[in-house]
C-alpha cells in the first residue's frame, strides 16, 4: 500500500518569505536585463562579422556554433571556476551576466542575420548610387528596415533567458532559485518557497510573453 500523500501549506511562512524572494528577484530581473543587453550588441557584431571577408566570418561562425552547440550551465562553470586560474575572475553575477549574454548572443546573431537579410537588395543598390557611406546606409536605410521584424524573436529570446537564470545559482549567484534553496535548507520547508517561485516566474514571464504576442501580430498586420 502507498502511503497517503499529504499537502502541507504553511501561509504565515509563506507571507514571511514572499518579500525575501521578491528582494532576490530583482537579482534575476537585474542578470536578465543585463545580459540581454550585451546579448543584443554581441549578437549584432557576430552578424557583421559573419557578412566579412572570410578571415572574420569564419571564425566568428564557428564561434556562434560552439555557443549555440554547448550548454549554458557548461559555459558559466568555464568562466567561474577555470578563467580565474589564468587571471580572469569576475564575481559571480558578472560573470553570469557576461555568460547569459555570449550564450543569447549567438542566437541573437542569427536572428539579426535574417532580418538584415530581408532588407531589399535595391536598398543597398540606391544607397551606393546616393553615395552613401557604410555608417550611414546601415544606420538610416538597413537597420530601420531589418529591426521591427526582429522584435518578436528578440521578446522571445528575452523571456526564454529570465526562465534560464535559475542556472546561475551554479555559480554562487543568489538569485530567485538559489535564495529558495538556501531557505529551504534553514527551514527544512521547500513547498513554500519553490511553489512562491514557480508563481513569481508566472506572474514576470506571462505579461511579458502575452505583449511578445501582440507586438507580433501587431508587425504582422499589413500596413494600410
């Protein structure tokens, strides 16, 4: 006979670490925000770079593919735990952000890739016969053009890294999971704290997932 399952819910401890967990999730809003930033600029330098001369665009290809190919937990133990024996220690948040960001990086360099790709050719042709200069045909005539169609993926590949940064508690990051574990551990009570941060990682991603949408279909409507 199995014995009978029983659901303990404790709302006084529950109302007691809520504000403790909400203190922590401003650390995991604060690695998202931050390494989605630098994912957007090291995604656009990928891209440009894969669009050189075979010098750059090959190993800058190569090294999107070995970004995209090996896990993220990998990449954050590399540079935690074996940087800082040739020299290259950062804290531990530091490192998570600059982790999350070459990691989303190189999917953010395919996703700049495809919308500078769909920029008509007769855009580069008329930019060349007004004697453009580079900057300027990419600042005022391709990226206007390439980026509102990128907006989704990107709120997509946003939302898909807030959910990862549980990972960065492997290296010592305090952030949302890790504050429940450590709770957890004092209290010997993890109902409370894991099922308030299932419902904190809801309550952030869902509205960010629901205006992804309609910033979708919105770019997706034809212009009238």
């Amino acid at each position: 006979m199995f014995g009978e399952f029983t659901f303990a819910w404790d709302g006084a401890f529950a109302l007691e670490i809520f504000p403790v967990l909400l203190r922590a999730a401003i650390i995991t809003l604060q690695a998202t925000v931050y390494g989605f930033a630098i994912a957007l600029v090291v995604g656009l330098v990928f891209a440009l770079l894969r669009r050189g001369p075979k010098i750059v665009s090959w190993p800058a290809g190569f090294l999107v593919e070995f970004l995209r190919s090996t896990p993220l937990l990998i990449q954050l133990y590399f540079l935690f735990y074996v940087l800082p024996q040739y020299g290259f220690g950062l804290p531990a948040l530091t490192t998570g952000v600059i982790g999350l960001g070459l990691h989303y990086g190189a999917y953010l360099s395919e996703v700049y890739r495809t919308g500078i790709e769909g920029v008509d050719k007769g855009q580069w042709e008329a930019a060349i016969a007004l004697d453009f200069t580079t900057l300027h045909t990419w600042r005022t005539i391709v990226l206007p053009q390439a980026i509102p169609p990128m907006i989704p993926a990107f709120g997509n590949y946003f939302i898909v890294m807030f959910k990862e940064t549980p990972l960065l508690s492997a290296i010592t990051v305090v952030e949302l999971m890790q504050t429940a574990k450590i709770i957890g551990a004092r209290t010997f009570s993890y109902v409370e704290p894991y099922t308030l941060v299932g419902l904190i990682f809801l309550l952030l991603s869902y509205p960010a997932a629901l205006v992804v949408n309609r910033l979708e279909a919105r770019l997706a409507r034809p212009n009238r």
